[in-house]
C-alpha cells in the first residue's frame, strides 16, 4: 500500500506542475473532432457501434470501436459542454495511467527514482501535451489505461498463477482491442516483457498461454472489423509506412518532438541526443549482462509498440513507445550511477551531467508542448479552418453538434471575421497561397496567426 501511494506521489507532482504551467488551455474551448464526437448519444446510434463503424456520422476513420463511443457519451452526459470539467476529466484519466504504468514499472523492478525520471521526462514531453490538449482523444489513454491493466494482470497471473488474474488480463485485453487497435501488439509484447523481466524461463507454458488467448482476441476483433467496416485499415508494408514506422521511433526517443525548427529548438534536441548517444555508450560498456538484457528488451518493447505506424502514423499515438523508451534511459541512468561508486569524484561529474541532460529533455518537451498549445488557440488560423469545416458542414458528412457547441463556435469564427462557409474557403486558399501572412503574433486575439509548429506534427 505504501508502494502505491509513492506512485501517486510521483504522478501527482509532475502533473501538477503541467497543470500550473498550461493553466490557460484548462479554457480552450471544443476544436475539430470534439465538436460531433463528445455528447450525448441515441440508442440506435449506441447499438450500431457494436456493429459498424465508432463515429455515426462517417466523419472519422473507419473503426471498430464501441468502447470509444460510449466514453464519449459518458463525457457528453456527464460533464456536458463544461470545457473545464472535460479537461480536467483527461488529466485524471492520465493520471491512472502514469500510476499503472508506475506500479507495473515497480513489479519489474525498476526503484522509485527511475520511475520519477520516467514520469519527469514523459509529463514534459510534446506527446503528452498532444494527447491532453484533444478532449476527444480521452479513448486513446482509455485504450492505454487498459493495456496497462492487461500486463499488469499478465505479470499478477505469472507469478502468482491464478486463474481470476488471467480472467481479468482477457477481460481489460478485450477493452482495449475493442478502443484501439494499439492492442494489437499485445501478443507480442507480452511474452518478450516477461522474459526480460524474471530469470524464470520454466513457464514457457504459460507465457504461451497467455500469448495465444490474447493472440485469438486480436484476430476475432480484426476480422470482424474487416467483415462489419467497409474500407477497414490495414498495415501497409510500403517504404513510405517504413519511413513513417522509423519517425515514430525516433520521436519517442525525443521529449521536444522529431520536428525542430529554428535554431533553439535544434540546439535544445541536439545536445539531448548527444546525451542520449553519451548514456548509452558508456551503459553498453559498464552494464552488467542482465541489465544489458532488461535495457535491450524493454527498447524492443518500445519498437513493438510502434508499429501501429505502419497503419496511420499519429503524433498522439506514441505514448506508450515513449514510456517505453524513457524507461530504457532511466534503467541505463541507475546502472551507469551503480558501475561508478567506487570513485565518488566521477560518482559527482555523472550525477551532474545525467541532471544537466534531463534538464535538457525536460526543457526541450515543455518548449515544444508551449507550441503544441499555441497550435490550438482559438485565432490560430489552421485551427479556425478545421473548426468552420465542421460548423459550417464543408465535410462529406454533416456533423452531429449540440446547437449551444455549434453556436458558441461560430460566434468565435465571427470574431476573427469567418462568417460563412465562403469566407472559410476563403481562408483555406489564403494558408496555401499566402502563408507568410499569418505569421503575426499569437498574442493578438483578434488576428489570425500561424502557428509555428502543427497540431499534427512529430
């Protein structure tokens, strides 16, 4: 018990601090898919998620995802078009999942102070921001809340071999799977987290066990998508999803994002790779073989975890590869601190680097998750043209918007002087032709700006 209230120590602290720095957002009102997808729903639409796709609309990317679309009426019936209460309902649903990814990290032996660096690094990072700032994206972490549930049951089932934990890992991977297709992963994750985790390798049995029921959900969830959903995603084994697959590794080694523009941002995510390259030499050089094995398995576990980026690659959709990563640098910090002791001036010079570098991390993921939050105020003009898309019906599909939501929105295009679906088109040709127009300051309410980074950019 006192284990887990530490993890909601270090959960709390660092979410906290977020919550103080990005006080305004707690404001920003509904944007893009939030608009048709957070509010009450009707029984018939209920009963055909079940059976087709998550969105009624047929806005959204084609999915099976009934899980999704009752969480959303839960927050649209529940908390309304209270924006404060919505985001405040996100940030404690990330709360649970930085305590179960907490006491996981702590059944596979990782101390406490590796998990705060975990955490420090992750909380700071842009993915964190992205995933936050989107109410609609509350299915995602929900998909994470239940993936992190899932091996922690599997862990509980293989060392205590009960049946109830092995119920109760179906149970949460059938959650998952039936939220987002992230679980797909699942099968293989599972085993490889066991292996590097316990020097027991008799239970193969087991693991098998494990792996095969988990495998079966995948496939009866696939399938049935692809049998209920018409232009159902698939994997795309193309050089393109290559490349996509790779930024998304890449990304979740960095707080600050793959993309980097300017000359502070590159110098920032520059010497945090450094660091990184740093660590990790001197880690494969001084590390004991079996942590060696832990740090290797668990950057194999953030690989696997990428691959839903062969589908759709999402900039939101690399938390758990982040976590992963980030676990890896906080296993590789405490080995190195270990192998050095013996000398304490160079016990000193360490512990002053590894701080400089995760200053840096933390410096860089705050700076980036600043333009995260720039990218979504209300005069931000790429905002503002996705928002009249779904108040003014410039999509295929109508979306299904509570009139006071919808009202509300277009009081504020008014304001910034978008007044009709023309005037929309209007501005969407003008961010083509004319880009550097925008390029004002964010601080003008009344004024459209660009940007200097995109919502949806790694």
């Amino acid at each position: 018990m006192r284990s887990v209230l530490r993890v909601i120590g270090l959960v709390g602290i660092p979410l906290l601090v977020w919550s103080v720095l990005f006080a305004p957002t707690f404001r920003y009102p509904f944007h893009w898919d939030d608009f048709h997808l957070i509010r009450p729903y009707s029984g018939s639409e209920l009963l055909s998620v079940f059976h087709g796709v998550a969105d009624p609309d047929k806005i959204e990317t084609p999915g099976l995802r009934p899980v999704s679309t009752l969480l959303y009426h839960l927050q649209g019936s529940l908390l309304g078009e209270n924006i404060v209460l919505q985001r405040i309902f996100l940030l404690a649903l990330m709360a649970v999942l930085l305590c179960l990814v907490g006491i996981l990290l702590l059944e596979l032996g990782l101390r406490f102070v590796q998990i705060a660096i975990v955490f420090a690094l992750f909380v700071s990072s842009r993915v964190f921001a992205s995933l936050v700032l989107w109410i609609s994206l509350s299915h995602v972490i929900l998909a994470y809340i239940f993936i992190a549930l899932t091996a922690y049951f599997f862990v509980l089932w293989m060392k205590r071999q009960r049946g109830v934990f092995l119920a109760a890992m179906l149970a949460c991977a059938i959650l998952a799977t039936f939220n987002r297709e992230e679980a797909y992963t699942l099968p293989v994750v599972f085993p490889l987290l066991w292996l590097i985790s316990s020097p027991d390798r008799a239970r193969w049995r087991e693991i098998f066990a494990a792996a095969a029921s988990l495998f079966v959900v995948v496939c009866f969830h696939y399938c049935l998508w692809h049998f209920l959903v018409p232009d159902a995603l698939s994997p795309r084994f193309t050089l393109g999803a290559a490349g996509k697959f790779f930024r998304a590794i890449v990304a979740s080694w960095l707080p600050g994002g793959y993309t980097m523009i300017g000359s502070t941002d590159k110098l920032i995510g520059l010497l945090w790779v450094g660091f990184l390259i740093a660590l990790i030499v001197i880690f494969l050089r001084t590390s004991r073989p079996p942590t060696r094995s832990l740090f290797l398995g668990v950057c194999g576990v953030g690989i696997i975890l990428s691959l839903p980026a062969l589908g759709v690659a999402r900039p939101f959709g690399i938390a758990l590869p982040t976590l992963a990563f980030m676990t890896a640098v906080s296993i590789a910090i405490a080995e190195v601190y270990r192998q050095i002791q013996v000398r304490q001036w160079r016990r000193y010079v360490f512990l002053g680097t590894v701080l400089l570098g995760l200053a840096l991390g933390v410096a860089g993921g705050v700076r980036r998750s600043f333009y995260v939050a720039e990218s979504l105020q209300q005069n931000c003009a790429v905002r503002a043209e996705r928002d009249g898309e779904f108040l003014f019906n410039l999509l295929e599909q109508p979306a299904t918007i509570p009139e006071k939501r919808r009202q509300a929105g277009l009081a504020r295009l008014s304001a910034l002087g978008i007044k009709s679906g023309e005037d929309m088109k209007n501005l969407r040709q003008d961010l083509k032709e004319n880009p550097g127009r925008y390029q004002g300051n964010a601080t003008d309410r009344q004024a459209l700006f660009r940007s200097k980074y995109k919502y949806l950019s790694f």
